[in-house]
C-alpha cells in the first residue's frame, strides 16, 4: 500500500492570524502531529527520518528532505525508501504549504517507483491535501486527505493508492497542556477514532499521547529543541501489527 497522507480544506472569510506549519514528513508517513507556529524569517530547513514498520524484519522507511521558508509560504521536497529487499518504494514528495487569512492549507503531489525483483519498474502518482482553520485563538480545526488522486481517479492503475480523510481537531486551553480528538474515514472502513494530548514540559520538550480505537493502539512521541536542532520520536503500538518507532532530526541552516 502507499503511504497515506493528510489534507485539510475549510473555507473561512476572517481577520489574518498566525501561519501554522505543517510537517510534510508527518503527513507523508500518515503520523498525527500538532501544528506548529513556525520559526520567522527565510530560511532553509534539513530533516532526516527513519521509520520501522510494525517490528516487521527489514521493512523501513529512511529519506530526507529539504524545506525553504520564506514570509507566509514554505515549500519541500522530500525523498524516501521503504519496503524489504526485493520490494522497494521509493518516492519524491513536492509540497507547498501557504496561509490565507486564518487557513493554512498543504499540497503535497508524490511521484513513486515500484521496484520488485526480476520486473521492469512501475510507475505510481499520487497527492494529499491539508487544510488547519483556526477557528479561536486555541481552537483548530484540520482536515486531511490521503492520496487524493485515488478518490478521483480510483480505475487508473497509475493512481491507485490508500485514499482516506481525517478530521482532527486541536484545543490549547493553556500553555502546559495541548488536547486532540478526530477520526478517519477510507473507502473500506471508518476508523481509527483518535483522542490525544501534549504536555509542554518547558520551552524545549514537549511530550505527545495519542490513543485510537477501531483498531486499537497507542502512540507516544517526544520533541526537544536543542541548540538550533529539533529532535523527534514516536513509538506506536498497534492491536494485531506490533510496534513502530520512529524518529527524526531537524536543523535551520540560515536565517534572515
């Protein structure tokens, strides 16, 4: 299967307010992650991730990517590997996430090859679209779509993928403490129905829970700030599959 991804859409007519930024690396992997206000000025962001896949021997992700930033717009490319010897993804994420007035909206298109053992290469396109509406001034309301181009054109081999939408929404009642609720919707099933919380142990650590139903299964991530870098880690544990960790390292190269 693809990997999924989240789109928001909402349509609002109201004051300007903060940009919100959106994690294409997270929307990529399909992982919740809380929006962020990003760091001001242009700049030029690094990340490298790893993922592994429920404990399943040799099936990972690895990639990197490259985000410029500059006033209301940040734009990325991504590339990534996963699979197990024999059978292997490897994509290119292109993605451009922009604010208009109290919406922050994500286009990310991604262009795949399928390598499997003794066959020709096959070609696969796919997207995701994300969309966080700030309702309040602590209330945010995010909408994803995973692999858009299957919802449009399910018949076509080239864009066939794991399409599904999900609605989250983000409350900041004070500065220590972040609460989540959502669920997600596919063509074959409803669900997972996802509640979480942050915890903002001080300016540099924060701490994330997420538990969802339909299947069962837990998450659990830490994000600490150090010196110009962010660290990231999740591990998740899910009824029937088995554990995924996951990690990432961020860096701002330079800033105006």
């Amino acid at each position: 299967m693809m990997r999924p991804i989240y789109f928001l859409a909402f349509f609002v007519i109201i004051a300007p307010a903060q940009i919100l930024a959106q994690d294409p690396m997270a929307m990529s992997m399909r992982t919740t992650t809380w929006p962020e206000t990003p760091a001001s000025g242009e700049g030029l962001i690094w990340s490298v991730f790893s993922r592994q896949y429920f404990a399943v021997s040799n099936w990972n992700t690895a990639g990197l990517s490259m985000e410029y930033q500059s006033g209301p717009g940040q734009s990325t490319a991504l590339i990534c590997r996963d699979g197990i010897p024999g059978f292997s993804w490897y994509h290119l994420y292109v993605s451009h996430n922009r604010q208009f007035k109290k919406m922050s909206t994500m286009l990310q298109l991604r262009f795949s090859l399928i390598g499997l053992k003794n066959k020709p290469p096959v070609f696969r396109l796919g997207g995701n679209l994300q969309t966080i509406w700030s309702i309040t001034e602590t209330l945010l309301l995010n909408l994803t779509i995973y692999d858009f181009t299957g919802w449009i054109m399910p018949a076509p081999a080239f864009a066939r993928g794991d399409p599904a939408m999900q609605f989250l929404l983000f409350n900041e009642p004070g500065r220590l403490i972040a609460l989540a609720a959502g669920f997600q919707i596919s063509r074959s099933q409803f669900g997972p129905v996802t509640a979480g919380v942050r915890m903002n142990i001080n300016d540099t650590v924060k701490i994330t829970g997420l538990i969802n139903a339909l299947p069962l299964g837990i998450s659990i991530g830490v994000n600490w700030n150090l010196k110009g870098y962010s660290f990231s880690g999740w591990m998740e544990q899910q009824n029937g599959r088995g554990i995924t960790p996951m990690m990432k390292i961020s860096n701002k190269l330079r800033k105006s």
